[in-house]
C-alpha cells in the first residue's frame, strides 16, 4: 500500500488486547493494520479491507495518494493501542511507527515496530518532581485535503448557531442567535446578506437582561432558515433542536480546508474561548456529546492540532462537555474571527 493515514497525537498510552483478523499491508512497509480500521479517501471513508491498488487515500501529510499494493497476510494478532486523548487504533505487532523523544530540550525522532517500543518501556519517572509520564509522543497528521463543496449554509452561520443558536418555540424557522455582543450577529447578518442577496440587519431583543439576536429584512419581516435552503435537517438544526442534540452534519466534516476553518471559526466564536499568554489555551464547551464529537473530528482533519478532553460537567440535568485545543500560538488566531 502506498500510505495509510492515523491520527497521531502526542504521548500515547498502549493496551495491549489480542483480536484474531485478517491484515493488510505490504511486507516491510510497517502497515499491518486490520480490515476493519478506518481509511480517509476523498469519496469518503472506507474499510481498510475495502481499498484495493490505484485506490485514492489521503497520507499522513494530508495530501492525496495512490495505492500502490495490497497484500493480506492472513490471520494475527492485533494491538490496541489507545492515545492519550483517548483515541484508539489497532496494529499488528510489526506494523512500524515513527515517534519521537525529548532528549536535553531536543526532539529525537525514531522508528520501530509496535513490539520493540512496548520492549522499550513505555512510562519513566521524573525524579525531580516525581511524576510518571510516557516517553513518547508520535507526530500528527497534516490537514486532509477534501475538496471545496457547495453548501446552502454558510459553514460560519452552521458553526454559529450549533453553538447558539436559539431553539424556536413553534414550528416557525425564524433565526435568532444568543451573543454577548453585536460583532457575531453583525458579521452573521453579512454573510446573510451575501447569501440571501439582501440586505440582512440584525437587532438585539429589547427586553431587559436579554442575549438574544434577531435577524431581519429591510420591510422589517423576520429571516427563515428555510429562506436559505429547503433542506430539512439544517433547518431543524438552526431552528429546532435543543442544544444537547446537536451535531455538525456529515458533509461538513468533508469540505476544503477554509470551509472547514469557517465552521470551527463559527464553533469557536459562540461556544470557545482562548486563554491569556503564553499559552494562549483554547477551551470548546458543548451540551452535546455528538456535537463534541464533531468538533473533535473536524479539529483533527485540519491537521497539526492536539485535542484532549477535560472532565465532564454532571452538575446540570444534562452533561456539559470540554475540551482544550492545542497548536502552534501563530496559527491560535486565525481560529477566531
């Protein structure tokens, strides 16, 4: 096989659980990895099992390649390997992984097979402060490169309002959002305007204490999700879903990079927040489990990000979930709009 994509993030953690399967890969080329895992292809997912020669894949930088052998090796022994952040993959024994190690304040890169690292150790003890941790950490992925895709909602707009958009209380699709501030409706009520071919205005609820953002025409008369598209299911997530149900649509995990972008921006923007420096931490809070699911996954597809979840919120009659965003600090502020 040409190249196989993974999730990479820093600092492993290994389990190791035997599952008799069928593998593929070529001899040699470190990728023994079971028929059932996961492959990103631009037509979409596929089953390892399923990619055969002049295939189109994604490789670990993101970018577009060709299958160039397929070799099933019969049955072996699988590995679970789960990440830090959670994550899991599983490998035989001598597929080969590329991973690195501080040493003296550098990075030393290396590559072995799954038995030879757990042969290493996979944990050492800081002495001076007397913590374990793991001496690894293995690269992530670079951006997937999917192709651009015509969507009837704006990625930002779906962002925006899967974080805060306002549940209506009837049947209605009227669009009204939840800010503290003008800037997000106001930047919304642009690319409404972009989209609808009009001039989009919004205005705050003038009742006292009140967050919530209406958009509406120049005669006055209030903007529908169904003037945007004739799609069901957006409409129901603009307008109709309760915050604890949502989710970001298949499709928009697939399009171009600054689709993407646009849709996390809109995420990040409503529900995120960024940290003071040096670190500048980004925080994504949701009271979906899906819908950080979600957020996770389209983080990942955009390459060079770290994503670790934080503990679950059990106070309120419904979870909230958290989690911290990591990436170069350059890179943190284009996030946001």
């Amino acid at each position: 096989m040409g190249s196989s994509i993974y999730y990479l993030p820093t600092l492993p953690i290994w389990e190791n659980k035997a599952i008799g399967t069928i593998v593929i890969g070529m001899p040699g080329s470190g990728k023994q990895s079971p028929v059932s895992e996961i492959i990103h292809t631009p037509s979409g997912n596929k089953l390892h099992g399923d990619i055969k020669v002049g295939d189109t894949i994604f490789g670990k930088d993101g970018q577009e390649t060709k299958v160039l052998g397929v070799y099933p090796q019969g049955k072996k022994q699988v590995w679970e390997i789960t990440l830090a952040d959670g994550r899991r993959l599983k490998c035989g024994k001598e597929h080969l992984f590329t991973f690195g190690r501080s040493s003296h304040n550098k990075i030393k890169w290396d590559t072995k097979t799954t038995e030879e690292i757990l042969e290493l150790g996979l944990y050492q003890k800081d002495k001076r402060v007397g913590v374990t941790h793991c001496k690894f950490f293995l690269p992530n992925n670079g951006p997937i490169q999917y192709n651009a895709k015509v969507y009837e909602i704006h990625p930002y707009i779906l962002g925006a309002f899967l974080s805060d958009g306002i549940k209506s209380n009837s049947k209605s699709s009227v669009l009204s959002l939840s800010s503290g501030s003008t800037k997000i409706p106001t930047e919304i009520a642009k690319l409404l305007s972009i989209e609808l071919n009009t001039n989009i205005i919004c205005k705050k609820e003038k009742t006292p204490g009140s967050y919530t953002y209406h958009f509406y025409y120049e005669d006055g008369s209030r903007v529908h999700a169904k003037h945007l598209t004739n799609n069901q299911e957006l409409i129901e997530l603009l307008t109709n879903t309760y915050s604890y149900n949502k989710y970001i649509p298949k499709e928009y995990l697939y399009g171009s990079i600054e689709q993407r972008t646009q849709l996390l921006q809109g995420l990040l923007d409503t529900d995120g927040s960024i940290g003071v420096g040096p670190r500048y931490t980004i925080s994504y809070s949701s009271g979906s489990r899906q819908l950080m699911d979600d957020v996770k996954e389209l983080v990942r597809g955009l390459g060079n990000f770290y994503v670790n979840e934080r503990a679950t919120d059990n106070r309120k009659d419904h979870k909230g979930y958290n989690i911290s965003i990591g990436c170069d600090n350059t890179r943190k502020q284009t996030l946001f709009r």
